[in-house]
C-alpha cells in the first residue's frame, strides 16, 4: 500500500489519468509524454531544385506520470499509483453535493442484522424497515460499550452479538415494523413500541388490531390477560390523536388496551370497534377500549372517538392481576379523561370503578353512551 504520500491538491495536475463517469471507472493511460521535435532543415533556393532539408529528430520523451509521482516523493508500484488517482477522484465526488449517492445504504432491518460493524461509533443508514415498502429505517451506529441490550426489533438491532442502535429520538409504530395494512405486524410493532419506552413522536397511520385470543381462568384474569396492547410504565406524552386503531370484526369480549402504572398524557386514536354485525353475550362484561388500571397516577387521557366498541369504551379499574398485593394498592389516581365522539358502544361510555375520588371527568362533547359510576 502506499507510504508518505503528501496531501493531494487536485486531479487537474494529473494529466494522464481521467474519470469516465458514464462508466464510473478510471482510465488510465502510461503513455509518456513526448519531448518537443526538432526544426526541420532549411530548403533548398528556387531556381534549380534544391535539396529537401532533412527533419530534425524528435527530442526526448518526457517521464511517465507514474515516474513523475515517484520523483515528487511516493513510493508504490503502478498499482498503487492507480489506486492513489482514483482516491483522489473519489474524494472530490464524495465532496460534491451530491456525493451522499456514492454512499451505500442497507436496504432493511433484516439485512441489517446480518451487517457486522468493525469499529465503536460505525454509522449505517437503513432505507426503509422492510426492503417492500416504505417506513422506518434511518441512522443507525454501532455501540461497541453495550454487551446487555435486547433487540426490541426498533431502536436496538443485534447483529452477531453487536448492537446497532437508532439515532432517532423519537419514534412511530413503522420504526418498530407496523406496515398499516395487517393486524399481525401492526399488532407486534405497536406493542414493541410501548414496551421500548421510547419518545414516541406524532402518529398518523391507520393500524389493525389482532385478537390475540387468550382468556385465562375465572371472570378477573379474564379482564386482565385478553387484551391486545398494553401501555405499562409510560412516562411523558404520547400524541395518535391523527391515528386510527381497527379492532377485528365479529369479537365479542376484547379490551383493545390496558394502561398500567403510567403518567403524563396520552392522546388516544380513535378506536374502530367493528361491534355492527357482532352478537353480543348478555351477561355484564368489563371489556373496554381502553382500561386504565394500577399503578396510573397523575394521567390525562384524550380520545377522539371510540366507535361501535363491543364493551365500554373507557374504565378506570385496576385489579390484583394488574401487579398488586390488594386492592388497596395501586388505587388509580389523579386521572383526566377528556373525551369526544364515544358512541354506539355495548355498555357505557366511561365508567369510573375504582379510586373514583380521584378521578376528573371532563366530557368535551356529549357521548352516546352514559356515564356509568
């Protein structure tokens, strides 16, 4: 490789080697350069033909560019003295303002856990979270100090033990895999986003909801184990108030989310039940659109519209499945609910359980289910 190379000026002092950027290679030429001629002779005077004078020889030919580079200093075969031309050109087209094109970029996070990084702080950029379709992706750099961290399959990527972690510093459901258009990957992305406990930026996707189906034992552990989404440990603001979660069609007992030992405030979608053509059980239920249980304190909840929801919409309840010893533990309180557009549900609209002298009701606009206390 090359050895005490001075700092390069320009390719425009090198006059036998040019880039061909249709082709993006180098053409490289060792012709050496040619000496000036001699003058011609002298011809002969008119009258009688005179002898032709005779052609001065050539004079010497001029050094190689590779010989020049020798004798300005380097050191390094023909190969290298290629290799040395083409670094320069690379340099200035990386220097232009469009040099980012030159620049590779990972095409997905599943080619990027197959990427392993060589040194602390390597930066890499993801096209997109899915090589198919566009959302998510970005910056990403290697934290060579982390040996712990999980891969959450958002902001933490591991490939062959090294973990790549996103420069973003906030983030939306497609961050984490959500394509909008299938309850399966919607489902995982939004759940993997709540438990990254991540800085969640404004949300703006319509999302499916999956029944995931897992009623366990007697009426209390069926209330606390068949929901969908569970928010546990929130703390700040969390804004989907341009968002829209759609529950599957045809589920007669559901909670869509559980809310658990948070603060701050969460802007809530608005809550597609599917209720319409669902033949609901007559025997009373507490599924809800959304649950506010142990732990939540000093929490303000906003929602937009809760829509033929087959159960409540909102319940402030918590229950020992929730964490607690007793129920005396965990009270929720201090809580906000400013709600909108809550209709068409089966049972009431907000129904306010337990720790109900500490909650705040403020109804913006007239719900079509009634208040239940």
């Amino acid at each position: 490789m090359l050895t005490n190379i001075p700092e390069f000026q320009s390719t425009e002092d090198l006059t036998t080697a040019q880039w061909d950027t249709e082709t993006n290679t180098l053409i490289f030429h060792l012709a050496q350069q040619q000496g000036e001629k001699g003058d011609k002779g002298d011809k002969g005077d008119k009258g009688d033909t005179g002898a032709t004078g005779i052609t001065g020889e050539p004079g010497p030919k001029g050094d190689s560019a590779y010989q020049t580079w020798l004798n300005s200093g380097h050191i390094g075969s023909e190969e290298d003295f290629v290799n040395w031309v083409a670094d320069i050109q690379l340099r200035e087209e990386l220097a232009a303002y469009d040099g980012a094109k030159l620049v590779g970029c990972c095409p997905s996070i599943e080619v990027l856990r197959t990427i392993t990084p060589t040194h602390h702080g390597q930066k890499i950029e993801v096209a997109n979270y899915y090589a198919d379709s566009v959302g998510g992706g970005g910056y990403f750099y290697y934290d060579a100090g982390d040996q712990h961290s999980l891969d959450n399959g958002g902001n933490i990527i591991i490939s062959n033990g090294a973990r790549w972690k996103s420069l973003k510093n906030a983030f939306v459901p497609e961050d984490f895999g959500a394509r909008g258009c299938d309850a399966e990957t919607d489902t995982l992305a939004l759940q993997r986003l709540f438990d990254a406990k991540v800085k969640i930026a404004p949300v703006t996707g319509h999302y499916h909801l999956k029944n995931l189906n897992r009623p366990v034992g007697n009426f209390k552990s069926w209330m606390t184990y068949n929901y969908i989404l569970k928010i546990d440990g929130f703390s700040g603001e969390a804004d989907f108030s341009q968002a829209t979660f759609t529950l599957p069609v045809g589920v007669a007992r559901i909670t869509a989310i559980v809310v658990l030992n948070s603060t701050g405030r969460i802007h809530f979608p608005i809550i597609q039940g599917n209720m319409q053509n669902t033949v609901m059980p007559s025997i009373y239920i507490d599924d809800c659109a959304v649950r506010i249980g142990a732990g939540c304190k000093y929490l303000e909840i906003v929602i937009d519209g809760i829509d033929h929801y087959p159960g409540h919409g909102i319940i402030v309840r918590h229950y020992e499945q929730d964490g607690v010893s007793n129920l005396t533990e965990g009270i929720p309180n201090n809580i906000t609910i400013i709600a909108k557009g809550v209709h068409h549900c089966w049972q009431s609209g907000i129904v306010p359980i337990h720790g109900i002298q500490f909650v705040l009701l403020i109804l913006m606009y007239r719900t079509q289910a009634p208040l239940r206390t």
